[in-house]
C-alpha cells in the first residue's frame, strides 16, 4: 500500500489573540488537498490575512498547529518558507529596484539558481518582459501587482497565495491572472486565494470556505454549496397588475414586486425545482395571465452575504 500523501495545507484548531485582547481566529480547523484552488471569502476584517500569515509563518498562532507539506511551518520554518509564495495585498518591495533585479533577487532569497529561462517565461506570462529594466517606483498600480506575483512566483513554490490579488486591477489583467492561475494548478500547484470579488471564486475555485469574525463558517465543494443553499426565482411578468396577492396564494413563496407587475417566486434546489407547473396551474385557475417568464439562480455572493450576515 502506497505511503499517505500529506495535505498541502493542514490547519489544526488555530486561535490568534493579540495583546490587546482582540481575538482574530478562533479554533480553526482547514485541510487544503494538492493541487486545488481553494477561495477564502470573508468580509473585512474577518480573519483571512491573518489566516494567511499564520500559515506563511509571518504571524504566530496562539494555539494551534499549522503544517504545509506534513512540516510544521514553525519548527521548519525556513524549509517549509521556500515551498511558500505569497502575494500579499499591499506592494511591498524596493521601488528603486528594477523588474528583473527583483524578481532575481527573490529567486535567489530561498536558495533557488539562477534560471533566467524561467523568469523570462515569468515576466512574459505577466506582460511585464517590455518592463524588466524599469524601475518598480515607475510602473502603474496594475504593472506593480504583476511584479508581486512574479517575485512571489520566483522561487517555484508548491504552494501559492493569493492575498485579494485583483484588488484594484482592470478587467483584462484579471483574466490574465485568471488564466495565470489555471497554468499554475495544471501544473500542480496548490493555490489559495482571498478575494471581494465573488465571480472570482466562482469561476477559479474548486471549493470555498467562509470566514467571519475570526471562525470558518462553512468549508465546502463550490458546485455542492450552490446546490446546498442556492435558491432559485421564476418571475412572472402579468398582463395587469396585482394591488395584492390572492388569499388563495397565501403561504407560498410568493410575492410582488415591480409596483405589481411581477410576481416572483422562489424555491431552493436542494434536488428538485419546487412546484411550478403545480403553480401555473393555480394561476391559470385563478385567472391570472402573464405575458413573459425568467429564471434566476442565486450565484456564490447571495450565499455569501446570507452566511455572513446570519447572527
């Protein structure tokens, strides 16, 4: 029988608490298998850079233990740091450097050859071979994210961090990023990311975990959490407005909008599509007409929003 694979992430019930009194994790528990993409959504301040600087040995976790690659990123920290990339959410480099000599320079840092094939693939994967000479402190806000990603991709690590990567990109660098990202899986590369934007965790994630006021809410495959909570809504458009619902439409998931003109009704999906057909029926009994229908199904920021805000 073949030895065990370890997990490229294991987090075992780790608590942060500052001097302060500020308790900013709180008994977390996380496996992050090889080679996916997991998304870590949170609401500012929630507990996801934090996390993050755990696991990179940035921070120190009051309780708890943290192993990346079955090594304990605190007794092997210089080890288990060169496995590691981490793009963080602030730019923070020499900008009187140039591109080429940084993201060198970073290579070198963990102990790595040199291999100027590879980092010249690096920048021309990133549109940034134009900018190698430049000087970080000349460069735009979306080129100086592109060199973060390249110095944390310098070393070739196993494991990547994405810290809000797209925060303040334009469109086309995102899905340069998007694309970037799906190279670097193919590739075997272990990829974690936290992001705002829920239609990133939803087209690049594998599965998502929710984080907030320092707990994982919930840790799940993203295709079964949209099945698990998502809801779905037909809305009727009617050929003459309703100043009410019928008494004898009371207690279904029914109700008006669009000064009357709509009536929307909403089921969950939990392996079946609610009863519409029984619904037309109804209407029809009832005399209600309606000129034009549409479907809609609750994407990954409802849920989010509905997880994060339930007390």
């Amino acid at each position: 029988m073949p030895p065990l694979v370890p997990a490229a992430i294991s987090i075992r019930n780790v608590g942060k608490r500052y001097a302060s009194g500020y308790q900013a994790l709180k008994n977390v528990e996380l496996e992050i298998e090889r080679g996916e993409i997991f998304a870590l959504l949170g609401p500012n301040g929630a507990g996801k850079t934090t996390l993050i600087n755990v696991v990179c040995g940035i921070v120190t976790a009051s309780e708890g233990t943290v192993l990346a690659d079955g090594r304990d990123v605190v007794k092997e920290f210089r080890r288990v740091r060169a496995e590691i990339g981490l793009v963080p959410q602030e730019i923070t480099t020499d900008l009187f450097e140039t591109v080429w000599s940084t993201v060198s320079f970073s290579r070198g840092l963990f102990g790595k050859a040199p291999n100027s094939a590879y980092l010249d693939k690096l920048l021309r994967e990133l549109s940034l071979t134009d900018k190698r000479n430049s000087k970080i402190m000349t460069l735009s806000g979306g080129m100086k994210r592109r060199v973060m990603i390249a110095k944390a991709l310098a070393h070739e690590p196993k494991i990547l961090f994405l810290d809000e990567p797209t925060a303040g990109v334009d469109v086309e660098l995102r899905r340069q990023m998007w694309d970037l990202v799906r190279a670097l899986r193919a590739d075997g590369t272990t990829i974690i990311l936290t992001t705002h934007y829920i239609d990133e965790a939803e087209e690049m994630a594998d599965r998502v975990g929710v984080i907030n006021k320092g707990e994982l809410v919930l840790v799940e495959e993203k295709t079964t959490l949209m099945k698990k909570l998502g809801k779905r809504q037909l809305t009727l458009s009617l050929t003459r407005p309703l100043a009410e619902l019928p008494e004898a439409l009371a207690g279904e998931p029914l109700e008006l909008s669009g000064n009357g003109t709509e009536l929307v009704y909403t089921f969950d999906r939990r392996g079946h599509d609610g009863n519409v057909s029984g619904l037309l029926r109804r209407l029809g009994e009832l005399g209600l007409e309606f000129k034009d229908l549409a479907t809609r199904e609750s994407s990954l920021e409802d849920i989010f929003v509905r997880l994060v805000s339930t007390p």
